[in-house]
C-alpha cells in the first residue's frame, strides 16, 4: 500500500510531484498544488500568469504599497504618492522590499497585501504607496483611479490616467 500523508493523500515522493518548477530538469513530474491549494505561476507557460517585473527599489517598500516606475540610472521603482505630478502608480508589490534590492511588481491584478479598505472606486492617496476611497482634492494633487475595492483587503488594481489639479 503506498504512503499516505496525514490528510489521506499520497506522499509527494511517491507520486514524484513538485509545488513549484526549476525548468526543464523538473519535465515529467506531476504538478501539485501548494499550501495556499493553488498552482505555482513556475508552473505555468511564458505568457500565461501574473504580468509582473523584477525592478529594482529606490526606498523601502511595504507589502501592498501602490508604485511608480522612474528613471534613476535605469529603471527605479518607488511608492506612488498623490502628492506629485509624475508618481502616478503603475503596479502595486506584494511583497516588502528594503531599498536598492529587486522588487516583484505587479502591472494589474488582485493586490491582497492592503486593509482598511471600502467597498467601492479606489484613488491613489495622498499618503505615498497607498489608496483611498475619495480623491484628493488640493491643487497640484495627482487624481488617479486605481482600481476596485471588493473587500477591505482586496483592491482590484487597474490604473488609470493621472490627472493633475490646477
């Protein structure tokens, strides 16, 4: 009789499965599902999963924090802020970053790294990385759409023309 693990299911070396995909050595293995019961995006073709970026930081990031993408000697990304034209968010991390090291950014999806949300339209704030329900409204203020929120911790990002206040 074959191994079972606790919850009754064949022990991975058994079945030779894998959670997540190295590449080509890993061809022929069964795919698994991970601890959050979904596929890992490693195991997807190119082209088929998150649409995401390597960039490196230019300050400490927090998970969740809206970003903007800058030229600083080559791609920098920072915490989008209502605040200043030009940092308009174009992704969100999921992740927290220190400063100077590669960030994953996200360009559109589920940012389920936030709290505090409302139901409803989101804007980028006027406090940097972060959204809220209203827009800002001083001259010089950014006014962009982020996306949706469908629960106080999930914001469907979808970034939106920034406009800035005369």
């Amino acid at each position: 009789m074959p191994a079972l693990n606790a919850n009754g299911v064949l022990d991975a070396t058994i079945v030779n499965s894998k959670t997540s995909s190295a590449g080509a050595g890993d061809g022929g293995k069964v795919v698994a599902l991970g601890a959050d019961g979904r596929i890992d995006s490693t195991m997807m073709p190119v082209g088929i999963g998150a649409d995401t970026a390597s960039i490196t930081t230019s300050e400490a990031l927090s998970a969740g924090d809206l970003i903007n993408i800058h030229n600083s000697t080559g791609a920098k990304v920072r915490k989008a802020d209502a605040t200043t034209a030009g940092k308009e968010a174009h992704g969100f991390v999921l992740a927290a970053f220190g400063s100077g090291v590669a960030a994953t950014v996200y360009f559109e999806g589920t940012n389920t790294a936030v709290s505090g949300l409302t139901p409803g339209p989101q804007f980028l704030a006027t406090t940097a990385g972060l959204s809220a329900g209203a827009a800002p409204s001083a001259a010089g203020n950014v006014v962009q759409r982020v996306g949706v929120a469908t629960s106080a911790t999930t914001l469907n990002f979808e970034g939106g023309p920034p406009i800035v206040l005369a």
